[in-house]
C-alpha cells in the first residue's frame, strides 16, 4: 500500500471518507494529541465542524517505551493492557508511579492547549475520534471509555491505518461505534512505518492547529 507523505495528506484523504458527516451542527471532531492533532485539523477543516482534544497518555513499560501497559485520559479513565502484565517485572508501587507521572503530564497538555477554554460539549452529538493510526489500540481504548461516559450519540473512530483486526475490534454499529481506517496494511507492524514524514508534533503545532480552526466557520 501507499504511504502518507505526512499527516496533513492522511488527513485530507480520511476526510474524504468521511464527507457524510459534512456541514452537520451535531458533529464535533475531537483528535487525539500529538500526532492526531495535524490529521484532525484537515477533518474537521473538510467538513465544517469544531476541533477540540481528547488528552491521552500512553502508560509505557520503563525502558520499552514503545510496549504500553496500558493508558490513561481525561476524566479519570485508565485502560490496562493485561496482556503484557504477565511479561513485566513491576511491582503494583512502579506500574502506579508511572500513572502519576502520566497524569501530571495530561494535566500539563489539558492546560497548554484549552487554557481557560472549557472542553466542549459531547451529550447527544457526533463525535468523529481521530488519530494518526492505532498501534495497540490502548491510547484509542482510553479514549472511547472517556467519551462514552459523556454520552454521545454515535462515536466514529476514524484513523488513516491501521491493521484490519484493530479497525475490527473498534467497528461495532450495534451501541452506536464504528472505525473508519483509510489502509488496513497486512502485515501492520507500526503507525510510522506508513508515512513518508513522521516527525513528532510539537505542543506548539497543536496550539496554533486548534487556535486556527477555532477561528473558522463550523456548520
């Protein structure tokens, strides 16, 4: 399959997958920084409709950053990975040391990017979740988890690749979900491996992203 040359062209493409959705009032995107920030603004800029955050920190295992154990997000959610406990050598004290590192640092994020701005509202609406791909699957858990506790009326997890089980796993019509993945490479092996251009997002880049669609005409 074809790689991304960067985020801003997956996220131009993924919009177009997503027109449906288009100049609707009840439709909010909400991407998940850093990555998903650049992917989101290409969105919600196609489709006419206000892009917020959703905060999401990945819980990595101490010197295998790249292995989470699971995530954390806004609101108090936790998602564990139990999968990989069985595989680690951490005591209960450790694995909590990283939660509190990791909430630290979601609380920085919330602050530097929203500011005073509250967070917006998400009973009985659309809400497109986007990402720059999903690898485990936990970050995009956590998320899900912190959204349905807000209500809305459908979630759509849209994310330019990823494997075709996990684009499964978050496709259920049946309580109001579905996923909607521009390439579903087989075999996956990680997010970055698809694009041309992956350098990091900087919290500067998702500031200016959010301050210039806020400034934009929404549905």
């Amino acid at each position: 399959m074809k790689r991304f040359q960067n985020r801003v062209e997956a996220g131009k493409l993924l919009a177009k997958q997503l027109k449906k959705y288009a100049n609707r009032s009840d439709v909010v995107v909400l991407a998940l920084p850093r990555g998903g920030v650049p992917v989101g603004f290409e969105v919600a800029k196609a489709l006419h409709a206000p892009l917020d955050v959703l905060i999401v920190r990945k819980l990595g295992v101490p010197e295998q950053e790249e292995l989470a154990m699971g995530a954390i997000a806004s609101g108090g959610v936790r998602v564990m990975n139990e999968d990989v406990f069985p595989f680690l050598s951490l005591s209960a004290e450790e694995v909590e040391k990283i939660i509190l590192q990791e909430q630290k640092e979601l609380e920085r994020r919330e602050k530097l990017y929203r500011g005073d701005r509250p967070a917006p509202e998400i009973g009985g609406k659309t809400v497109i979740l986007v990402d720059d791909g999903i690898a485990t699957g936990s970050s995009m858990r956590s998320a899900v988890e912190a959204l349905k506790r807000q209500n809305p009326a459908k979630m759509v997890i849209a994310v330019p690749v990823a494997a075709r089980s996990t684009c499964e796993e978050f496709d259920r019509p049946a309580i109001g979900e579905v996923c909607v993945c521009s390439q579903t490479p087989e075999p996956f092996m990680a997010v970055g491996l698809w694009y041309e251009d992956f350098a990091q997002t900087s919290d500067i880049e998702v500031r200016d992203l959010l301050a210039a669609r806020k400034h934009e005409p929404t549905a």
